[in-house]
C-alpha cells in the first residue's frame, strides 16, 4: 500500500482527484486535494478536496449532502495523480448533473460509446415511450408471461450453443440473454445497482465458504 508520502504533489502542494462512480465506472468529476484533504478522506471515507478558488478545505455533501462514499483510491504510474472509487449519495456537480462531464466536444462516427447502463435507460425508455414497431416495446406490451417465456428460450440457446462449443454462437446467445434479462428487471423494476450488490455481497460469502472448507 502506497504511503501519502510517496505521493507527488505539485509546486502548490496539490494532487488531481478523478471522482469515478465505483458501479457505472463513470467519471464524475476533477478536483484536488492536498495532503490534509487526502488524510480527511482517508480517515472518513468520504471525498474532502482543496478548494483552489476559495484556498480552502471543503468535505464534498457537507451542504448538499451528496456525500461520496470511498471504494478505494489509487495512484498513476508516476505517483502524481489520484482515482478515487466512490459510491456518491447523489449528484457531484453543483448544477445538479449525476457528473460533472456532460458537454461533448467530439463524437466518432465509426466507434460509438456503449455501457449497460446506456442499455438499460434505452429499454427503459421504451417501457415509458412507447415506440411503434419496437421489439422491446413488443415485449412490455404482452407482458410479464411473454418476457419470462424468451428468457427461458434464450437460455436453452445459450446452453445448447455452449454444448456445442460453439464460442462465437454461444457469446451471440448469451447476449441474446442478458438482453432479455434486462427487459425482465426493468419490467420488475430492478436496477444494475441492486445486482451489483447482491453480486457484491456473494463475493464476501464465497470468501468466507472457501475459508471454511479449508479449515481442518
């Protein structure tokens, strides 16, 4: 574990912070923090940062109460800039934005940006706003029975296709599957975040299972 000692502040004593939301990876903000903001935050577990505008210490969701929970922080290669994992209480930027990046400057045409939360808000969207000829939309319409069949038959395929060992088949049908698992959660109303957790908590448990079975 890195000391803070070893960490390389700049000529005002300052090291950048990249805020990152530990469960969508997006960047939330960039601030800075000195060596006492950075021990406050260590001893809270809660992001503290050096002000540069108004030169002072400032504990992020004392006023707002959007609190960031700490995950973790790491240092880059050359120990003079920080990536601080948090779980935030609500939005980072002061304009009310869940981050503080939202301009965009430029877009490729040929690469285009994906994420599973990306995905989930589209397949929300098309619960709330109906879109005429939509698959998706298709599917909220019949309803719960229709969406638990497809899972059901997208299952088979994925088994089927890794029987067959079958990769590139089998990585089409497991897509196939998480996409109609995501209709199934929005349509109960389960978020990635409640996944995430529980896939969090079991990762604790297995831990523990694995100590148990070890122990004469």
């Amino acid at each position: 574990m890195l000391n803070i000692e070893e960490l390389k502040f700049d000529e005002k004593g300052l090291i950048p912070a990249i805020v990152v939301d530990s469960v969508s990876k997006k960047v939330l903000t960039l601030a800075y923090m000195n060596k006492e903001s950075l021990s406050i935050s260590i001893e809270k577990g809660l992001t503290c940062f050096f002000s540069r505008s108004r030169q002072e210490l400032w504990l992020k969701g004392e006023t707002s109460k959007n609190y960031q929970h700490i995950v973790s922080i790491t240092a880059d290669c050359d120990n003079d800039a920080l990536v601080v994992m948090v779980e935030p209480d609500g939005p980072a930027c002061h304009t009310g934005s869940f981050s503080c990046f939202t301009k965009p400057v430029f877009e490729s045409n040929e690469r285009h940006e994906f994420s599973y939360e990306m995905l989930m808000e589209l397949i929300k969207g098309r619960k709330t706003e109906k879109k005429e000829g939509s698959y998706t939309t298709y599917l909220f319409e019949k309803g719960l029975d229709k969406i638990l069949k497809k899972v059901g038959e997208e299952s088979t395929e994925v088994i089927i296709a890794a029987k067959s060992n079958d990769k590139a088949e089998t990585i089409y049908e497991i897509a196939d599957l998480a996409y109609h698992v995501m209709v199934l959660m929005i349509e109960a109303g389960i978020s990635l975040e409640d996944i995430h957790k529980e896939l969090a908590s079991r990762h604790i448990i297995d831990k523990k299972v694995k100590q148990e079975k070890m122990t004469p």
